[in-house]
C-alpha cells in the first residue's frame, strides 16, 4: 500500500497551453468548486477539490487532497496548492501565474516549495522552504504552473485526435508535454450522465508529473470542459477520482 502514491489532486495538473488551438470565451463562473471521491480499486480513499475564486485584483486557484480516517491510520494524505494569477481583460484566456505553493504531507513524504514568476524579466524564482533552497531559472514568454494550466486548456477547442502540445515549469525545469484527445465516451455517475472527451497527457517531467502508469482525464464535450473523473494504474489497482458535487 505504501507503493500507492495517492497524489490524486495531480491529476489536475497535467494540462497546459497550446499557441495554435481554438479557443472558447467565457468557460467559468467564477466562484467555481469541484469536489471528487478518490477510490482505490472500488474502495473509497479520500477526497479532493479543485476551487477558483477572486482574490481582489487576481485570480486564485485552490487544490486539496485529503485521505480517508482509514487510509490516514497508517498512511495520512493532506495537500494543498494554491496558484495566484494575474487578471486578463481577454475572454479567451486565463492570466499568467503570478506564484504556486505546494505544501504536501503523504505518509513520511514532505514538500514545501513555492515558484515566484517574473514574466517581465523572463525568470522564477523556485524555493523550496524545507531544504532551504532559492534558485532562479529563465522561463519562455508563454508558461504556467502545474495547476493554472488546466484552467487554460479549458478554454481550448479540443478534437478528436489531435494533440496538443503544452509548456510547464516544475520541477526546476521547463517541460513541453504531448497531451492526447483520444475519443469521445458517454459517462455516467451517481449526479448525471455526461458527454465526454477522453484525454491522456504524456508525461515526462520529475517529481508529481511522473507516473509508470497511463493517466486518463474525462472532461464535458462542452464550452466548460469539466473533469468528471479521471484515473491511473498504480502498483496494485488503480486510482478514481470521481465528481460529487460543485458549484460552476
């Protein structure tokens, strides 16, 4: 079981920008809140949220992770990210980030880092608060946050068939990563049935991108490309993560 990463909030985390996709206007209301029942091979794990809300003159992104009392006895789960990102008069995309936390409790494992973007200057500044790290890194004039990204794929027309291809910093690094549209598929879940498409981002980064085990996401065939369940393969089983309730 200790095998069993449960870094389910990641799994909002894999999309990024694509310069020459479509895109749509207007594809949240903001306040918006999901909440997910993580399973593990059919047994509930945990649960997860991804939140945007404004945050006066910015945008605030919010992702959580907590495991079951069970789970917690002898493996506890509790995560938290938060993005900040910049305003964009445009309704066709969402603004740059302005900063990312990630501060992590799962089993032994800690992290506590903070990326601070220039996007003037071309630079962030990565820190990472529990080994007392400070580095900066040039970034490309285009690139999100882990978690900012998925919010502008969203605003992208997806088809069938065609990849898109994203830029991330993490992990000290920048990342182009191949995201698949692979098909459409009609899902149904205890708050309504749900027309979807199916994509699968290729990862290739360290730390919370990486995974063995191939990483499927359904989002709505809609303007707002909800993600209504997303899922991968672990050492013994497999992760759900599952949309019961929200506001959006």
């Amino acid at each position: 079981m200790k095998k069993i990463r449960m870094k389910i909030l990641y799994f909002f985390l894999w999309f990024l920008i694509s310069a020459t996709s479509i895109a749509y206007a207007d594809p949240f209301t903001i306040p918006e809140k999901f909440v997910y029942d993580l399973t593990w091979t059919g047994i509930k794990a945990g649960t997860a949220s991804l939140e945007l809300i404004n945050d006066g003159d910015k945008l605030k992104i919010i992702s959580t992770a907590q495991s079951a009392k069970w789970v917690s006895v002898f493996y506890t789960v509790d995560d938290r990210i938060e993005s900040i990102l910049s305003k964009t008069s445009s309704p066709f995309l969402i603004g740059q980030p302005i900063s990312y936390r990630m501060k992590i409790r799962e089993g032994r494992h800690r992290r506590d880092k903070e990326v601070i973007f220039d996007h003037t200057n071309g630079s962030a500044k990565y820190i990472d608060y529990l080994n007392n790290e400070k580095k900066e890194f040039v970034i490309p004039p285009v690139v999100y946050d882990p978690i900012s990204s998925f919010y502008y794929l969203r605003t992208l027309k997806l088809i069938t068939g065609k990849s898109v291809y994203v830029t991330i910093f993490d992990s000290k690094k920048v990342w182009n990563v191949e995201v698949q549209v692979l098909r459409k598929e009609q899902v149904i879940l205890p708050i309504g049935t749900f027309d979807t498409l199916v994509v699968k981002p290729l990862m290739k980064s360290e730390g919370i991108f990486y995974r063995k085990g191939e990483i499927l996401i359904w989002l709505t065939d809609d303007i707002k490309h909800i993600p209504v369940k997303l899922q991968t393969k672990v050492a013994v089983g497999s992760i759900t993560a599952t949309l019961v309730q929200g506001y959006y």
